[in-house]
C-alpha cells in the first residue's frame, strides 16, 4: 500500500487523537516491513514548519514524527505544479515528467530540514523558507480558485440531479471543471483541439475535478463552506500522483470525498487506515 497523509491526518498523529503510540508503532512496523510507503509532500512540510501558532520545539517534534514515517529525500511537488505537468504532458501529447521534486527545490529542503532539527526548530534557513513559502502560496492561491470555481458551480455547470446520482453529474460537468481548471493554471488555450473530457481520466487532475464537484454537491445540499475542505482538496491531488491511498484526518470528509472514483485510488479515515495498515499480510 501507497498511502498519502492528508496534514490533518499527520496532526491527528502527533496529537493522539483517535490513536496511541501502539498504533504509530504498528504504523512504522509495517513500512519497515516494506508492506506500506508514506509519500510525502511539500505541502505537508510547509503547513507543519511554517505555522505560526507552534513554537520551535513543537514544530521540530511533529516533523520529526512526520520524519519517521515518511522520506524526504523522495517528496512530491506541490499541488499546482502536478496539475501544470500532466495538462501539459496531455496537450503535447507527452509523458509527465514525474512528481518528486529534484534539483534545487529537493536539496534546499533536506538541507533545511537537516539544519531546523539540529536547532530543535529555532533555524529555518533562508532557502527553505523560500521553498515552503512559494509552496504556501501556491495552495492558498489553488484554494482560492477552488473557491472561485464553487461559487460560480450553481451558475456555470448543471446542477446535481439526486436520481441520477454524482457520477451522472461528474460526467456531465467534468469537461467544464477541467477547462476551467485549465484555465486557472494558465493552459486552458493549450487544450486546442484536444478538448478538456480526456484530462478528467488523468491522476492530479481527474482527482482534483472530481473533488471539486463532490464538494459542490455536499455544498449543494447544505454544507457549510470551509477552509478545510479546500485544503482537503489540495492534499488529495497531491496524493494521487504517487499513492492509492488517501488519508484524511477528520472522516466527517469523506461524506464528499468518498464520491471521487478514479482507478486506483481511494480516500479513508485515519482510524481504518490504522487498522488496515497493522492488518497487511507480509508478503505484501
């Protein structure tokens, strides 16, 4: 199993909340073992390192619990960079170039890492706060537009049709979701004859259109707006680009999230994920 850690689901962690030392020790048992891998994401760092209530200590001891389950030698872009390489790769008919960081961006953030531990969090080197920095502002820009795009839902796409069900409403409205999409990261006149149905099949962006109309149809039924529910969003198109499966940290989400279907994917709460993770065979 590939399972990709929403940061809420990382706090939930470090917090104990809904598990014990136990099952963080069932949890690094079996990635040990090699039956379970934690990508993790830049985006995960940054909401960790740069948040603005934790002190020094307590933002050196999350990533180090972060550390021990996950590598940050192997860490995936953030969010609007997967969704640019594969509409990119879609429209010139390419290969995407990959999710992991490399270069540059991966040398300043092990370099970074290395010196905010050996501070116990009191030294954020300038390199690395630049990199989480443009990291932060790539989400809340991506959460920005997820927003825009959920308000302009009951205007410019159908509306959910209860009989028919989400799947009849994301076939419907993906095609306008990704042109969308498409046209938010910049590629929108890229598409060209291509057209916007086929990305919907991609990983990130498949992930990332169908969240977005899962969330539509929960706010369509009454859900409250929340900014949670944007990062949600954003964690889960990250995780689709190295993972097939998606941890989220509150399982209330999941009454939306569940709907996203793409092949090989899927989004649980942390308490199953624990309970599978400690229950995977050996030999897997």
């Amino acid at each position: 199993m590939r399972a990709y850690l929403a940061s809420s689901a990382f706090g939930r962690l470090y917090r104990k909340v809904d598990c014990g030392a136990a099952d963080i020790a069932a949890l690094r048992k079996a990635i040990y073992g090699r039956r379970l891998s934690i990508p993790l994401g830049l985006h995960n760092l940054e909401e960790i390192v740069l948040a603005r209530a934790a002190s020094p200590q307590a933002r050196a001891a999350q990533l180090r619990l972060m550390l021990s389950l996950s590598s940050s030698r192997v860490l995936l872009k953030p969010c609007r960079q997967l969704l640019v390489d594969e509409l990119r790769a879609f429209t010139a008919g390419a290969q995407s170039p990959g999710p992991y960081a490399r270069g540059a961006l991966q040398n300043a953030v092990s370099t970074g890492i290395s010196e905010l531990l050996e501070s116990d969090g009191e030294e954020l080197s300038e390199e690395f706060a630049q990199a989480l920095d443009q990291a932060r502002r790539e989400r809340a820009a991506m959460c920005a537009g997820l927003g825009d795009f959920l308000e302009q839902c009951a205007e410019r796409l159908a509306p959910p049709d209860p009989a028919a069900g989400f799947a009849d409403y994301f076939t419907r409205n993906a095609p306008a979701a990704v042109a969308l999409l498409a046209e938010r990261t910049g590629i929108g006149a890229d598409l060209g004859e291509r057209g916007a149905e086929a990305p919907a099949a991609l990983a990130c962006v498949g992930t990332w259109v169908g969240a977005a109309l899962a969330l539509a149809c929960a706010q369509a039924d009454g859900r409250a707006a929340q900014a949670e529910d944007l990062d949600e969003v954003v964690h889960a198109t990250t995780g689709a680009a190295a993972a097939d499966t998606f941890v989220v940290g509150d399982e209330r989400a999941l009454g939306w999230l569940g709907r996203v279907a793409v092949d090989g994917f899927r989004a649980v709460g942390l308490k199953p994920f624990l309970s599978e993770a400690a229950a995977q065979p050996q030999d897997q």
